[in-house]
C-alpha cells in the first residue's frame, strides 16, 4: 500500500537545534503507513525574482518534494517574534513564478520549539498568516507552543515522556487532518 508522506521542513540551521530534534522524533509518533522525509532549505538563494525564468536547482528539488508531499509539517523556532529568516526565504522560493507555487492545497502542521515563554506563538502566528495567503490548510487544534526548559528533552536529547506523550496527540489530530484532506 502506498504510503502517505510527510514533508517536515526545519526553520533553523544550527546544527544542535532544537526544533531538528524535535523534527527527528516525528516518525516514532506516527503509525505504520506514514514516511516523514526533512526538506534541506539551507542551500536555497536568496529569493530574487529576476530568477523566477531560471530557478536553481535548489528551488526546483524544493518544489519538487513539496509537491510529491500528501502533508507538510513545520517545526521552527521564533527569530525576534516572527519566522527566521530561512523559512521564509524557502517559503518565498517555493511560491514562484507567480501561478506556479508548489504549496497550495498541502495541509499543514506547525510546532515550535524556542526559549523564550512564548514558545513561539508569534513566529507560528506569522508563518499562519502567509501559509493562509499560499493556500495551505493548517491544523489549528491543538496547538504546541514549547518553551525549551528541562524536562522538554531527556539527557540524551531525546524528547522526554511528557513530551512525547504531549506532541502524540497532536500527531493523532494531524494525521487525521492530513487524511481528510487526501
Ligand atoms: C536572531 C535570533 C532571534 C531570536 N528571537 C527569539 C524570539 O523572538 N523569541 C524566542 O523565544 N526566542 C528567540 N531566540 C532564541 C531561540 O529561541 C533559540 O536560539 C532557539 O534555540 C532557536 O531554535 P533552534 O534550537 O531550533 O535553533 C532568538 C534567537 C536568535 C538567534
């Protein structure tokens, strides 16, 4: 049976990110059936639209995976209360030339993981807003704002139990989410 994939895109780069441990435990969320594959986004140009004739190979792989995708999930940390900068550059890139966006009509999950108390609510409330003009549906219950303090992941950089118990249901929503949209 073909199986329903997941593209999971990181908006950050660092290579002890947070949210990419985060990104990494999806699939042990996930029952059999699904494949979860992480979009690479830290070689893509800076979006230009004088390239929009002529993309980089970068941006028509990216295109290329978001449009084999059955769903997208998100998993980004808050840059100064909004999307960093590379996610939105990804988003940008994916988005043109005009008419030919590769992400609408792809149901959408966000998460977040940031330090500060708001756990990311304003970057997901910004990226909310340009994934609604993409024509993105995204899952809006319930919602996983995660301040990163201990107990959010275990020694070994795994996501704790309480963690993994907490994002389990929201996996269950959004996989339900994702199939009402098949
Ligand atoms: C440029 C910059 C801006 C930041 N702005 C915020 C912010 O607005 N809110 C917040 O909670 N954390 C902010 N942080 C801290 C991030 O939450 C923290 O660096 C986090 O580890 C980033 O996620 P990552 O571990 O996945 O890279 C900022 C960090 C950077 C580098």
């Amino acid at each position: 049976m073909a199986q329903t994939r997941i593209a999971v895109i990181v908006g950050s780069l660092r290579r002890d990110s947070f949210n990419r441990k985060l990104a990494d435990a999806l699939p042990s969320l996930a029952p059999a059936g699904f494949e979860f594959v992480q979009l690479r986004i830290d070689d893509l140009p800076l979006y230009n639209q004088d390239d929009d004739a002529n993309q980089a190979d970068s941006v028509k792989r990216l295109k290329s995976e978001v449009k084999a995708a059955d769903g997208l999930i998100f998993v980004t940390p808050e840059y100064n209360r909004s999307m960093p900068g590379v996610l939105k550059n990804a988003l940008d890139n994916a988005s043109r030339p005009y008419g030919q966006s590769a992400w609408a009509g792809k149901p959408a999950g966000v998460l977040g993981v940031s330090v500060g108390a708001l756990g990311t609510a304003l970057a997901q409330q910004h990226l909310r807003n340009v994934l609604a003009y993409l024509d993105v549906p995204t899952l809006g219950q319930p919602e996983v704002f995660i301040q990163h303090k201990e107990g959010v992941f275990d020694e070994s950089g795994k996501l704790s139990e309480s963690t993994r118990k907490f994002l389990q249901t929201w996996m269950d929503a959004y996989l339900g989410f994702v199939k009402r949209h098949g």
